[in-house]
C-alpha cells in the first residue's frame, strides 16, 4: 500500500488553533478592557456644569452684594447638598476695592477648589 500524504490535514489543524488562539485572547484583552473605568466615563463623571453654575451664582452674590449675607450662603450650600449631592464651601473677602472668593467643591469623587478676584 502506497502512504497518503496527510500533511494538508496538519495545516488547516494549525491554521484553526492558531485562529481559536487569536480569538481568545482578543476575547481576555476586551474584557480586561470593559472591566477597568475608561477615559471616557471619567470625563462623563466630571461635573463641570454643576461646577460653572456654582462658581457663577458665588461670583454673582460676591459682586452685587459683596458676599455678606448669610442667607445666600446657606441657600447656596444647602441647594447643592440637596439636588446636587455635593458639599459647597466658599468665603467671600472684601479687599480694597475688589472681592477675593474662595470655592471649594467636592462631591465624592470630584474635589475643585477655585481662588478668584473681581476686578
């Protein structure tokens, strides 16, 4: 009997575990991938708006009223605990003729602090 000529066979057995290889390692590096925050989500996270708003009605109150009146500060902090869920903290020094504020706000997973004088 003559021998048959199997080396065909060995290939395409290699081409389909080399290919299933790929495949899954392709597999192991998405998910590794979906598993860690991606860039993406941090900037989504980033509450620059809510932050704008905050520093712009500070900035407002220091410069119509001078940042003296108490009222407005609890209003302010108390809002942005309540719909917000972030603690506003700031300080309104009156110096010369302009007003020296500091903001800090913190929401858990942001913390941004501003210094900012009025002109």
């Amino acid at each position: 009997m003559a021998r048959l000529n199997d080396d065909a066979q060995w290939i395409i057995l290699m081409g389909f575990l080399v290919s299933f290889g790929l495949f899954f390692l392709a597999l192991i590096i998405n998910q590794s991938v979906v598993v860690g925050q991606s860039t993406p989500e941090g900037v989504i996270e980033f509450p620059k708006n809510d932050i704008r708003d905050i520093s712009h009605v500070i900035k407002e109150h220091a410069e119509h009223n001078g940042g003296t009146d108490d009222q407005v500060y609890q209003d302010i902090t108390n809002i942005s605990i309540h719909r917000k869920g972030a603690i506003v903290n700031y300080t309104i020094e009156q110096l010369a003729a302009h007003n020296h504020s500091l903001i800090h706000y913190n929401n858990g997973v942001t913390i941004y602090n501003e210094n900012w004088t009025s002109k």
